[in-house]
C-alpha cells in the first residue's frame, strides 16, 4: 500500500521529525494538534470551547487533503491540561461529532508544548 505524508508546515514538523497526517490505504492518522495557526500564533487564549473548536476544524482541512471527511473519523483523542474544563471541550467536540460518535478519550496531561495550548487532538479516520 502506497504511504502518503501530508505537512502543514508547523516549525515543528522538521523538528521532531512528524507529518500532520499519515494516510495508508484507506487509514488516515492525524497527529496531535494545538490551535496555533498558519503563523504559528496561539489561537485562542485561555479559551478551551474556542481552541477545541479551532483544533478540530484544522484536522478536518488536513483529512479532506486526504480524502477524507470528519463522518470517516472512528477516534479521538483530547489531551487536556485542565480536566476541570470537560464541558467546554465537550461541547465543541459535540458541535462536531455528535452524530458521528466517534471512540474517544480525554486525559489530563501536566503540558504541552507550551502553557498557552490547553488540548492537543489526535484523530484517526478510516475512508470508507
């Protein structure tokens, strides 16, 4: 199966050594993402509904890239610096994938890669 790495461009990217997303076949991986934007600015300071939602919005422009959409998306995964805060990554996340109802998980993390970042988001989506 042909491997596909898409970039965003992130200055991490060189860095670490990691694509955006990875797509083999018809699996998609999208690697965790902030809210920082084409700049790489922090989008959205101390508000975890508008980081969620901007984070989430930024996976689905990288899954089209691939082919595919958020209704292919099977899992999530939210890294949280302050669980405390669930219901406004909640209801974001719910904006989205209410009806698509994905496997997800929420977990606590002491950081990120910086202190303005309060979720990071991975996602898996497989092409149907």
């Amino acid at each position: 199966m042909e491997r596909v790495n898409y970039s965003s461009g992130a200055k991490w990217e060189d860095i670490v050594g990691y694509s955006r997303a990875v797509k083999v076949g018809n699996l998609v991986e999208v690697t965790g993402t902030v809210a920082v934007d084409e700049n790489n600015e922090p989008v959205g300071k101390n508000d975890a509904y508008g980081q969620t939602k901007y984070i989430i919005e930024k996976i689905e422009k990288i899954l089209l890239k691939a082919g595919a959409t958020l209704n292919d998306v099977v899992r999530t995964r939210m890294f949280v610096t302050d669980i405390s805060r669930w219901e406004e990554y909640g209801k974001a996340h719910g904006e989205f994938f209410s009806l698509i109802k994905p496997c997800t998980s929420m977990i606590e993390v002491k950081g990120l890669i910086a202190p303005e970042y309060l979720i990071e988001i991975e996602a898996t989506a497989i092409i149907r």
